[in-house]
C-alpha cells in the first residue's frame, strides 16, 4: 500500500482535506497527517484521526509523538508528501527552509517527492512575495496542484482558491504512478521571446516570460517524452531532466530547431519577434545632437511553426502552435491551425487585463480535430499537463 503523509496547515480550505482523506483512503492509500497549530482552528484532531484511522500528529517535542514515531522517521515513512491547504506562511517557510514546527521541520528533513496544494487569499497568492517562493519551490522540484481561480470565502475573486480534492487525488496519482504515455518519443518545445539586434546593446522584444513554454517542457518530460526545449532569452529555471538550447532572435531559433528535427511532435509556444531590423548597426548607434533618430527598417522574419510544419519527410506527427491574440480570439486561432498547417493550436487573449502574458495563469481554448474546446482558467502548469495528455493522446 502506497502511503501519504498529509499535511494540513491553517487555512479555511483545511475542511477541504477531510474529503482528500476520505478519497485517499477509498482509493487504497495510506494516511498519515500532521497539523500545523493553526489547522486545528479550522479541523478537529478527531475528524483527521477519524477518516484517516491513523495517530494525526502536530507538536515537534511532544514525547507521546515523538516515541511513536520521531519526526525524521515521519518524513521519510510516506512515499509522497502533501501538503493541502499550503498557506502563504508555510509554502513560504518551505522556500526559506525554516524548521520551526512540525509540519516544516518535517518537510525540510524529507527526501520523498512533496506536492503542494496553495490556498490563500488572491492577493496573497499574488503577492510577489509568495510568488518568488513558488518559483524556488519549483524550481527545488516540488509538485503544485492548483490554486484555482473563484470567490473565496473572503469574497474576493481570482486565484488562490484550493484545488478541489478530486484534483488533488488525480495529482497525487500521478506522481505515485506515473503514466509514461511519451517515452521514445521526442517533443520539440520552443518558448519565451525572441530579441531582434538593433545594434550590439539594444533590441526588440516582447513581453513572454516564457512560463507557459517551460512548463509545457516539464511535464511533457513528466510523461516520459525526452525534450528539446529551444528558449529565447527568459528568467525562469530551466525544468529538469530537459535539455535546453538557448537562442536569442528568431533566425538562431529556427536553426535550432532544424537541427532538433526528427521529433514525434513539437509545440510553439515562444512569441517569435514578426519582424527584425534589417538595417542593424555593428556598432553602438551614437545619439549626435542635431542629427534626427535613426529610422528602423524591418522586415518579416521566418515562421518558424510555419516552416516546421510545411508537409514533408521532417514534419513531425503533432505541431502545436499559439494565438496570441487581443481580439477575434477564435476566429484567427482557427484560420492559423490552417495556414500555418497545425494539427492543434492553443488560443489565448492576451489583452492586457487578463495578466496572462508574462503572469502565471491561463485561459485557453484548444482548437483540433475535435473542434474547439474551451478550458477553464488554470495554472499554466495545469495547462501545460492537459495539453502534454492530449500530445500523448493524439500520438498513441
Ligand atoms: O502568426 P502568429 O505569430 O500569431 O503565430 C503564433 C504561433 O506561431 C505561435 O505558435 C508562435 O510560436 C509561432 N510563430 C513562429 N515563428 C514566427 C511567428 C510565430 O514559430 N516567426
């Protein structure tokens, strides 16, 4: 019997991890929990001992705890770590690896796998703080489910809301036996921007943080996949057990994407510059007082999904490509998947209130065989593992 340690800090989407018990447990799993103090604000000892039918445990030096089982023996007696709620406090100890109680010395002292299930309020998630621990907390290769976008129970709306436990179940699932759907197969990724020289220190670029295209890369290796992951100039890690080349305008990208051919499919996620300036400077372009402002002259660049994709013995099995789009959404998705010759293509509004471009969440509508489907808004790790599913999907 697989088993995991559950641990439940204090948020109000705590009662939510008595129904992650339940379905735990309904599926075959083992449960042990820790509470952090706070948790036992929101749930009773008893109601997690109850579903879970194991000793819950919650004080670092309580002796009764410790005789039982001591706390490095707890963090290493699971086979996964959960933590569901994560609150803003904990996931941030997590990142600064503080020890203080518990449930963060046993997180720190673990070397099994560990999944997070953030809840908190929207401007708590938001806050740059917590996303900077997020992005340490990946990048140290811990698992996040969630958080989903609606009104919390302080009535505000966006994200922070946690997963619901069917979500949490399926994740844990995953990560417990992990489906290799993709392995053998080779999928190109491209992401983040491109940089197009106006001379040696200046350039042309766009807003893509690249997010959306690296998570893609991740759980597409996740799936099995090996992966070529061809990125233009981004702050974000680079995902595990990737390989990465990176490039800065569009002409170094489509090489290097040539010379990752063969692929069994290739997904486009980098916002390629359209255009690149033709009359780039060697030199440093002087300003001169008196002398009017140097005009740029650009010209289209190549497509690279275009290119990739155009029929012949190269051409791998599934092309993704993006819309970025402000308006008419659907209408110049659908006319791309044709004119740039995609199996699928992923559209999304890029229009600056939705905070996707260079944010942390998506909202898309996946345009394929199938028509076109309309997902809700999620992590754009969620996105990115939904999209790797149906890449395996269409493969098989
Ligand atoms: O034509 P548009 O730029 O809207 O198309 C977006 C899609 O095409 C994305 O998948 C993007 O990665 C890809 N693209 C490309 N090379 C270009 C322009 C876009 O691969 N030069």
């Amino acid at each position: 019997m697989k088993r995991v340690l559950l641990i439940v800090s204090g948020g109000i989407a705590a009662y939510k991890a008595l129904e992650l018990i339940r379905l735990l447990r309904k599926s075959g799993y083992g449960v042990t929990c820790v509470t952090t103090d706070n948790a036992e604000q929101f749930v009773t000892r008893l109601s997690l001992q109850a579903l879970s039918e194991n000793t819950v445990y919650g004080q670092l030096f309580s002796l009764t705890d410790e005789s039982e089982m001591g706390h490095i023996q707890l963090s290493r007696s699971a086979d996964l770590l959960v933590v569901a709620p994560a609150t803003a406090n904990l996931l941030a100890k997590m990142a600064g690896g503080l020890a203080d109680d518990l449930a963060s010395t046993v997180l720190l002292a673990t070397d099994k796998p560990v999944l997070v299930a953030p809840a908190m309020n929207v401007r708590m998630w938001l806050h740059p703080a917590t996303q900077a621990n997020m992005t340490t907390l990946r990048t140290r290769g811990v698992q996040v489910v969630g958080p989903d976008e609606g009104t919390m129970a302080c009535n505000e709306f966006g994200p922070g809301r946690m997963s619901e436990p069917a979500a949490i179940l399926a994740a844990i699932e995953a990560l417990l036996h992990p489906v290799r759907p993709l392995s053998g197969r080779h999928v190109l990724v491209t992401s983040g921007p491109t940089h197009e020289p106006i001379d040696p220190v200046r350039y042309i670029a766009n807003r893509s943080s690249g997010r959306q295209g690296h998570a893609i890369a991740a759980a597409l290796a996740a799936l099995g996949a090996r992966v070529t992951l061809v990125s233009g100039p981004v702050s974000v890690p680079d995902p595990a057990g990737v390989a990465v080349t990176r490039v800065e305008s569009a002409r170094e990208m489509l090489e290097a994407c040539q010379a990752a051919l063969p692929a069994d499919a290739a997904v486009f996620a980098a916002a390629v510059a359209d255009w690149r300036v033709a009359n780039a400077s060697d030199g440093k372009i002087k300003k001169q007082p008196g002398v009017a402002a140097p005009a740029l002259e650009l010209v289209p660049n190549p497509d690279i999904l275009a290119t990739i994709a155009a029929a012949g013995p190269t051409r791998p099995r599934i092309v993704v490509g993006f819309a970025a789009e402000t308006n008419d959404l659907l209408a110049n998705a659908q006319s791309k998947l044709q004119r740039k010759n995609a199996d699928f293509i992923v559209a999304n509004d890029v229009s600056p209130e939705t905070g996707i471009m260079g944010g942390t969440e998506n909202a898309v509508h996946l345009i394929g065989p199938r028509g076109v489907e309309e997902w809700p808004r999620l992590a754009k790790d969620d996105v990115a593992r939904r999209l790797a599913l149906r890449i395996a999907e269409a493969l098989r």
